[in-house]
C-alpha cells in the first residue's frame, strides 16, 4: 500500500461491535482474566497487554503506528505535547557532563529547555547558525551526544540539508533528532535521510484543525524503547482521547498537506514583489536561500510563509489590527489562516540580539495558511497589507 492509503487503512483490529471508523478506548487501565495473568502482565515485559493508559492504550498505539509507518520508522511513542516529546528526546538520551549541539533556530520553548534547564541539570549546549552547517563539526566534543534540529524551523523557515548533517553525525557517533513538525511525514521524511529520531508537535498539522494537544516520537526500536521507559514512569502520556482525533485527521493528511502548500505557495508568489515588504520567504520560491535543499528533501514547501513589512514593529501591529477575518492567534497548522507577529507576541520577551539570531525581525509577520479559498486569503492579506501601510494616511 501507499503511504496515502496506510494513513486511512491503519486501524485498531474490528471490535466485535463491527464499527466501520476506528473505536475510542477511553479507560485509564485494562482487565485480567486471572491473577495470574494479571500478575504475568507485571513481570514478563515480553507480553503485549496493555496494563494502565500511562504505559499503553489501542487508541495510542494506533496513532502511533500510523505516524511510524508514515515516517518509515520502526517504532515510536505519544506524549501530551511536541515539547513533551522533545524534553522526553533529551532527558532520555543526556545525563549529567553530556554536551548537546542545536541549531540556534530552535522553537521557543526547547530554546528554553535548551539554555535554561539543561544547565541546570549539568549538560552543556552549544547552538551552530542553520545557515553554516560547514561549523557544526568544529562544535563536536567528546561529550557530545545529540545533535538537534528542526527543518523548516519555526519562525524563521530556515532549511538544513539533513543527509549532510546526518553524515555528520554517523561519523561521530551521535544521535541526530529532527523536529518535522513543519514538514509533517506527508511532505518529508528525515529517516530516510539518516536521521535517527524524528519529533512533532501534533498539535500542529496533524491535528490540523487546531483542537488537541499532542506529540510524537518515532526511530530505531532500541532508542524507542528507553524513551517509552520515561515516558511510563514519568507520565507525559497522550490521552487517549487525543490520539483517537490524531489518528482519524492523519487519514487527511496528505490532501491537506497538498492543498495548504498549493494555497501557500500562490500566495508567496502573489506577495513577492509587494512594495509594503522586503522579502517573502517560502521554502518553495526560488528566493529562499536553501531552495535547492528544499526540492531535494521536501515535497512541496509546506503550509507556512513568513515575510517582512518595511515598517517594522508597529506596522507588524497595524497589520494584525487591520485583519477582518484572518485569525490572530499563535498556533499554527490549522485549516484557518492564522497570522501571528513573533516580535510583539510570543517572541518579545526575548532581547532584540536574540531575536536577531533566530531570524525575528520586527517586521516579521508568520502565516499559516489555511485551506480556505487562495483568492479570499490573499484578498484579506491584500487589504490589511494596504490599511496598514505607512503611505495610507488613516493607518
Ligand atoms: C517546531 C515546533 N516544535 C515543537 C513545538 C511544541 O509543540 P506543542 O505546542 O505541541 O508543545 C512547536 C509549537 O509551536 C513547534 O512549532
């Protein structure tokens, strides 16, 4: 099967209920018939029971199956959320006196686990630039165990060439994790390409309609299975509930994933040479630094432009204030057009230096696109791109 049918067609085996779409096993723990198989489903780790939703759970395990067979991996596990899934990657392969390497354009949050806890607990970071892969070797150590990077990165849709940095790492003998959140397995797959786990937030595109909170590890099996150890015994689990939502949208990934990066590059084209910005940045338009990584590895480039306003921060302001209905909110991969302004938002505790270096200028405006007609997004972007210009009088 292809990998478009296996999204649809993985399903929890047919309860003697005959349903047609896949049941929702919402209990937190599961039956014996004996005590003595109860007590064998403790002491022999061998045996596939589910024993307590923390551990396992159908409704899981089938999220998780697709999401493996999706991203051509051999096994994985389901937190509560991406940044459940990526503290899980590093508290289950650092310890203290290791030594991580991560791409400075790193999503806020595992920046923050990345230069705030990590210290705190006796492992050091270092970040390299996406832009100079050339520097990442000099940056290795021999306490380095995990290099980390997100492609397309958020907020800055930086591109790095996975195969190359995945050499990299073979030589060293380092385990290489990527987020594909961005991305999503229907666009690309970094296993294929040498990565040796691979992570999302499914909150994004693969919920895709911006209801639960979820997130998703795939890889070796031997690496999968210390990390569903830490994930059992210190309880960042996905529910049940939200695997179920998960595991019925990756049934619609693919034509979403099509049609969001249809409408996305449309509208990049459309904005490229408006006279209110500077640049438009879309992995898909010729202009964008890394396009020649981004057609070897991607499939198309994704649901997500961003693009620079020449008036800076408060006509980043202006822009979202002259949204009609464009949504203002700071999720992303959702079939509504969203638009956010990292600067004055999610990003402005931040100083202007780190800002910088992740790529947020003040004018920087991110857009999801959504799956709403191409014409009436751009029309909306079209007409608060005009009330919010400078050379309006009434912006
Ligand atoms: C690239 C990336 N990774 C991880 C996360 C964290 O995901 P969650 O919000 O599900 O914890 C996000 C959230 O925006 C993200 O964009």
């Amino acid at each position: 099967m292809r990998p478009e049918t296996i999204a649809i067609r993985t399903q929890t085996e047919r309860t003697g209920e005959k349903e047609h779409s896949t049941p929702l096993f919402l209990t937190s723990s599961f039956v014996y018939d004996s005590a003595e198989d109860m007590a064998a489903a403790f002491s022999d780790e061998s045996l596939d029971v589910n024993i307590y939703s923390r551990f396992s759970n159908p409704s899981v395990d089938e999220f998780i199956k697709k999401v493996c067979l999706m991203e051509g991996a051999e096994d994985g596990i389901a937190t509560a959320t991406g940044m459940a899934a990526v503290n899980a990657c590093f508290m289950t392969f650092l310890s203290a006196g290791d030594h991580i390497i991560s791409a400075s354009a790193v999503f806020g949050s595992t920046h923050a686990i990345l230069t705030k806890y990590l210290p705190k607990w006796g492992i050091e970071y270092s970040y390299f630039d996406m832009n100079k892969p050339e520097t990442i070797e000099a940056m290795i150590k021999p306490n380095t165990k995990v290099l980390y990077v997100e492609t397309p990165s958020n907020p800055g849709l930086d591109i790095i060439d996975i195969e190359l940095v995945s050499a990299i790492c073979k030589k060293h003998n380092i385990l290489f994790i990527v987020d594909n959140c961005f991305a999503t397995p229907a666009v690309q797959r970094p296993i294929g390409f040498g990565a040796d786990l691979v992570l999302h937030s499914a909150t994004k595109f693969m919920d895709g309609q911006g209801r639960v909170l979820g997130g998703v590890v795939v890889g070796r099996k031997e690496l999968v299975r210390d990390m569903y150890l830490y994930v059992r015994n210190t309880g960042p689990s996905l529910s049940a509930f939200n695997a179920w939502v998960l595991s019925k949208s990756l049934e619609t990934l693919y034509v979403r994933m099509d049609k969001h990066a249809q409408n996305a590059l449309q509208i990049a084209m459309a904005l490229e040479h408006h006279p209110a910005l500077n640049w438009v940045k879309y992995p898909f338009l010729p202009s964008h630094p890394r396009y020649d990584i981004a057609v070897k590895q991607m499939s198309n480039g994704g649901g997500v432009l961003t693009f620079e306003l020449k008036a800076g921060l408060e006509g980043g302001r202006k822009f979202l204030n002259a949204l009609k209905w464009l949504s203002m909110t700071n999720n992303l991969g959702d079939s509504r057009t969203i638009a956010s302004h990292p600067a004055s938002t999610t990003h402005s505790k931040l100083s202007e230096a780190e800002r910088q270096a992740v790529g947020i200028t003040p004018g920087l405006i991110r857009l999801s696109v959504g799956l709403e007609h191409p014409d009436d997004i751009l029309e909306e972007i079209l007409q608060a791109l005009g009330a919010s210009s400078p050379l309006n009088p009434n912006a």
